[in-house]
C-alpha cells in the first residue's frame, strides 16, 4: 500500500492490480506463513486514456462455452446490468460462435528453474505477456530494475527496443553480455532478389 500511495502522490494513477499465479511453486514448511503461489503486479498510468492491445492476449474460450452458450434464457441475450449499480453489465449472447475471450487479471505461468544469476528471475512469459498487452513493434520498453534483463531480452525478441537500468555492475555486465547490439530492421516484405553478372565499365578519360 505504501508503494501505491508514494506513486500516487507523484502524480501516477493506480489503474489495474494483476495476479502472477506460479504453477509451480516450490513446496515448503514456514513456521507462520504457507508457501509462496502468487505475486502483485500493479499498473499506473499518467493519463486516463492509455494504450491497451487486448486482443493480443486473447485465451481460447474453452470447455465451459460449449454448454454454458448452448441454451440462452432471455437476460443472456440482453445487456443484463449490475445489481450494485456499478454501471457494469454482460450480454452473454455476444460470445456465441466466439473463438476466443478476453482473458482475466490473473497470469498463469510456472516459474523458470534454470540459474540466471539472480535471486528474483522470472519467466519469459511474464514481461512478454505484458509487452504484447501494452505495446506494439518499435515501441520502447522500459525497465527501472533491469536484474538479469529478462524484460530487456524478450523486447529485442519481440521487436521493441528497451532501456534497462541498473544499479549492481555486474548484473549489467551479465545483460550485455546477452543482448544483441542495436540492430536496424528495415519494415519491408522479405524478397528474393535476381542477382546479375557484374560488367566492369572502362573510365572515359
């Protein structure tokens, strides 16, 4: 909570609170706690009106949609409103023959087992999940608290470029050893092109 206020008052708004859920976490005994199966992610924003790519992230709609959509009463095929008046509401007739929904706030990834130098690694998955959600290729991604750049490495992947910053040496050392050099990439379609014989012209003096 302290972190929410201190960046609130620096003039950010708390906009969203995500779940990392780890599948696979390690078993444990704590004399006053259980073991560790989750982690916050807080987004803030400066402004209201923010970049929000949704349909990147989207989830097959599973199992569930197969029966639930089957048979329709009539409040599903209505915008059927909050009964708190929360100005929320659903149609559950929007989602019949849908592939895919949006998914929730909760992130389901397991843990990376492999040794990257670092006591807090995370997977992959995470900041991908995230770049793919709030960017789009070309776009800069930063991370405040490089560690091991994970965030840093997946953008390169991605096609978005990256700032890490760093406070430990050798955690930056480690991540440049890593990352590609900068690197143009010129936005045209992949083509093959006819290569021809070379003729030597003789200078005219």
């Amino acid at each position: 909570m302290e972190l929410i206020i201190a960046m609130r008052r620096q003039g950010w708004l708390w906009t969203e609170e995500f779940i990392w859920h780890k599948k696979n976490c390690y078993p444990g005994k704590w004399p006053n706690r259980f073991r560790d199966a989750w982690e916050r992610l807080l987004q803030f924003n400066k402004d209201k009106k923010f970049n929000m790519y949704q349909e990147e992230v989207m989830i097959p709609m599973g199992d569930w949609a197969k029966n639930r959509l089957k048979n329709l009463s009539d409040t599903d095929r209505i915008r059927d409103e909050s009964k708190v008046g929360s100005g929320f509401g659903k149609n559950i007739s929007n989602w019949v023959d849908r592939e895919k929904a949006y998914p929730t706030n909760v992130v389901h990834l397991a843990t990376e087992c492999n040794n990257k130098n670092h006591s807090a690694a995370f997977p992959e998955g995470l900041p991908e999940w995230f770049i793919k959600l709030f960017t789009k290729t070309g776009d800069t991604v930063l991370d405040p608290f490089m560690g091991s750049g994970t965030t840093n490495l997946v953008a390169q992947r991605m096609d978005r470029n990256s700032i890490g910053i760093e406070l430990l040496p050798e955690y930056y050392d480690l991540v440049k050893k890593q990352i590609e050099p900068t690197k143009l990439v010129l936005l045209e379609p992949s083509t093959e092109y006819e290569s021809t014989e070379h003729t030597r012209h003789q200078a005219v003096r």
